[in-house]
C-alpha cells in the first residue's frame, strides 16, 4: 500500500471516533494531503495532459469526499433539460404570457387589466389573472404554472375526474392528452358564478391550471341587498361609492368556451422550455411584432445546431433557410408554411390529437429528395415542413441526401413553439 494510501486510511478511522468539528478538520486534511498528491504527481509526470488528468481527478475526490456517502453533489446536473427543480419566471414574463395567449386564444377584449406573480422556484406557482370586457360586461381568465416531476405519484389525479356521485363540478371531462376539462358553478356562493377550468399536466414537467369565470373577480358578486338597493348598480364589498358599470346577467356562461381554454394551455406550455425557463416567443412584448408571422425565426430556432444557416428569408405565413452542413458539406432549403389543408397524408396520431405525416418523393430536377412533414394540430393550426437537397426548390442537387433528416423534419413540425408563431 502506498504511503499516501496509508495516511488517507488512517484518517478516515481516527475521523469516526472525534466529534462533528473534529471530523470535518479531518475531512479537510484528507483534502489537502490529496492535493499536495495531485501537485506531486504533476510535477513528476511534466506533462500537462497528465496535469489536467491529475488535477481532475482531485477536483472530485475532494468535492465528494464532504457528503460523507460519496454521492456527489446533486446540483451537478442541474444544467440538464429536464431538471425539474428549476423554474423562474419574472412577473412581466407570464403576464405576457397569458395576455399573448389570450391574443393566439382569438378572444375579443376590451380594456384588459393584468395582474401577476413570477416565481423562482418550483415549490411556488406563477400566476397571472386577466380581467376584461367581453361585451356583456366584465370577466376573468386566470393562470397557474407550477413545476413538477411528470413521473410523481399523485400527479394523475389533477387531470382525472371524480366520480359523478358527490363531485363538485357539473361536467368534467377527462382528456387523453394529460387534460382535465371542468365546467361548473361555484358552490357556496350567490348569484350563479360559472366557472370553466381546464388542468394539463405537460410532458416538459409543468401543471398548467387555466380558468375563465363570467365575472371579474368572485368577491364581486352582487350581494341580494345590493341587487334591491339599485338595480342595475353592483356595489363591491367594503366600497364607500357604487360602481354604476351595469351588472352582467349572471346566468350567462363564461365567454371563453373550454376549447379556447384548452388552446390557451397549449400556448403557456409551448411559452416553456424544458430546462424550467420562459420561451422568448412566449414571453414578448403584447402587440409586438418582431418578425413577419414569426414563423422565420421559430423556424431557425428548432433547426439542429450543427447546420449553418447561409441564407434566409420569408413572409407573413412562411419562412425558409438554406444550411450547410460543415462536415458533409450538403446545402439545403428548408421551408416552413401554415398549410392550407390541400393535401393529407396523416399516418400518425399523437397523444395530444395531433395529426403526422411524413414522405419522401422526387424533386424538379434530377437526383433532387424532396422531405416533407406536416402536423395538424386539433386547435386547427397545420404546420407544413419541407426540406430539399439544394439551394432551392428548383435548384441542381447539392449532395446526396438533405442535410436534415426526416425524422428530425418531423420532430420540428410537431414542436410545441409553433403556437407561439403569430
């Protein structure tokens, strides 16, 4: 056994008897003698592969050897994409997020007042509340985001109705795609609040809670005084002067139906990467327009990394790139449209609903492949993407194969970030 062998194991034996303090001074001992090894052996070995080898190897020998089990420290994979102990969110970001949504949702609004709450971590939802003129008065949207692991027992009872027997909601609906869809009136409460809600839980490890009521704000219900008192008027709890904004009808439902919520919750799950960030698509600045349709750069952003973009253009409704790939060096066009439904070719269904379908046919002109991926979406949005072997459709073959292939063609149709395309 070598000498330094001797003295780590002599420490570590004498280390179990002493106290607490004792046995971290000699945890840090054991750090230093390991050290004083590592530059030893550098300087012995006179080569700085050998060096960067040693030093290494120290560098985790000494960071683990303090968790006394030898586990390593568990924030060294923190940087992962799916690291569900992380999720920040400002305040303005998911404001935008739920006021962008609301825009994709197609929902008419007039005079929106927002309110929000970012988060920094995930033992705490983000949430945002949207409330608005719907043309039959004033209603509310709010939103709940919350990080989670997907795999977490319990988590299916989120998005799985009760039993009809006692449940709390009038209709409930449970949804293949990690969805729950819930109508009801609020219990307890006058005056006939309606309530939709809709629960997902989103393969990116978020619970995504989104609501529409046919008021404002619960506590402004009309109280049976208030009602005699002045018809017409509301008057909100602990108010010293009446509001004279007439009172909606309360039997009316909610102006946002369960098909826009469901819309909206796509949108707020495709505003988020799976690293527990916000999506910049998602999160600009409401009215904003920062490219033609957007459809261009969320283009560039799902292209894989390793292809180098030469060229790039594109309109309201599409957007195309040509890449080359530096190690084959392929130049290809790839281009990206809102289809108008012309042709179907589904051969896939996902979860979600969503519709696939990929082929492989010739080009224009001789040798020319010609990939194509198209997913409809069952919010109705059909992405089209089309990938050649040359510089144009038109174009002569530029290398044997396109420089993407077509799986990873469909995997960019299919990604949740078109929803965030204006």
């Amino acid at each position: 056994m070598r000498f330094e062998d001797e003295v780590g194991r002599a420490l570590r034996l004498t280390a179990g008897a002493y106290s607490t303090e004792q046995r971290l001074l000699a945890e840090r001992a054991l750090a230093r003698g390991r050290r004083r090894v590592a530059r030893r052996r550098i300087a012995v070995a006179g080569g700085s592969a050998m060096a960067a080898a040693l030093v290494a190897v120290a560098g985790v020998q000494v960071g683990g050897s303090g968790d006394g089990g030898g586990r390593g420290n568990p924030a060294a994979t923190s940087g992962s994409d799916h690291d569900y102990r992380r999720f920040s969110v400002t305040r303005e970001e998911i404001q935008n997020i739920l006021s962008n949504g609301m825009g994709r949702a197609g929902v008419a609004t007039a005079h929106p007042e927002v309110t929000a709450a970012g988060s920094s971590g995930p033992d705490r939802p983000a949430t945002a509340s949207f409330d608005f003129g719907d043309g039959w008065g004033r209603a509310r949207v709010t939103l709940s985001v919350r990080r989670v692991d997907p795999a977490q027992p319990g988590l299916k009872k989120l998005i799985t109705c009760p039993p009809r027997a006692g449940s709390p909601y009038e209709e409930c609906t449970t949804q293949s795609d990690n969805r729950a869809v819930k109508g009801y009136t609020e219990a307890g409460k006058a005056g006939g609040i309606k309530k939709w809600a809709v629960t997902m839980l989103s393969p990116h490890g978020y619970v995504i809670d989104v609501a529409t009521y046919n008021l404002p704000s619960p506590s402004l219900s009309p109280s049976p005084s208030s009602a005699t008192a002045h018809p017409g008027v509301r008057v909100t709890p602990g108010a010293t002067a009446r509001s004279h904004e007439p009172a909606p009808p309360l039997s009316r439902n909610p102006r946002m139906n369960p098909g826009k919520l469901r819309y909206l919750a796509m949108f707020v799950d495709a505003s988020f990467t799976g690293a527990g960030k916000p999506n910049s698509f998602g999160t600009v600045t409401p009215g904003s327009r920062p490219e033609p349709g957007d459809i261009l750069p969320v283009l560039k952003s799902l292209l894989p990394k390793r292809l180098h973009i030469y060229s790039e253009g594109g309109t309201g409704a599409d957007g195309h790139v040509v890449v080359v790939d530096p190690k084959k060096g392929y130049t290809t066009y790839i281009q990206a449209e809102r289809s108008a439904g012309d042709t179907e070719f589904w051969s896939q269904t996902l979860s979600d609903g969503t519709k696939v379908g990929t082929r492989r046919t010739a080009g224009e002109q001789p040798g020319v492949i010609e990939l194509r991926a198209d997913a409809l979406r069952v919010n109705g949005l059909w992405m089209s993407l089309t990938a050649y072997n040359a510089p144009s459709p038109t174009s002569k073959k530029r290398g044997a194969e396109p420089a993407v292939t077509l799986d990873e063609l469909k995997a960019m149709a299919v990604s949740r970030t078109w929803l965030l395309a204006r």
